[in-house]
C-alpha cells in the first residue's frame, strides 16, 4: 500500500470510527482510538490472531505507520489493544 493510500485509507476510516465512543479518561488517554483500531485491523489482515500480535505488527511496520498515523506516544502496548 503507497503512502497515498495508506493516508486516503486512514482519513476514510478516521470518519467512520469518529462516532464510536473512546471510553478512556482523557487525562490517561495517551494513543488515539483511531491509530489503536486502524492498527488491529492491519494486523488481523496480515493473519495476526491476538493481542500481542497487533503490538507486534505494529512494531515491525511501525516506521511505514508513522508516516499516517499519528502515534503521538509510539505503538501502544499488548495491553492497550
């Protein structure tokens, strides 16, 4: 996937998940629900089964991510997804 359509595919889906509910606090909020749901679909496309399979897409691509998303305090942990 180009950059272009990494970043088309991140504004498409940053509207459909606006409406859903990010049900953290937002003093303790520290990723962005979009990044934590864009991420875990990535993952489970590319056969990630779990939990720790999105951290570690997430860190295997994470440079390639970065470049869409916003990963405002780097890849959120197993614990986050």
């Amino acid at each position: 996937m180009s950059i272009a359509n990494a970043t088309a595919f991140t504004e498409k889906m940053s509207l459909v998940f606006s409406e859903i509910e990010d049900p953290p606090v937002e003093r303790t909020r520290v990723h962005f629900l979009t990044d934590i749901l864009i991420i875990g679909i990535l993952s489970v496309i590319a056969a990630g089964k779990g939990w720790e399979d999105m951290e570690n897409y997430g860190l295997s691509k994470y440079d390639w991510l970065k470049q869409f998303l916003a990963l405002p305090e780097a890849m959120p942990s197993a614990d986050t997804f």
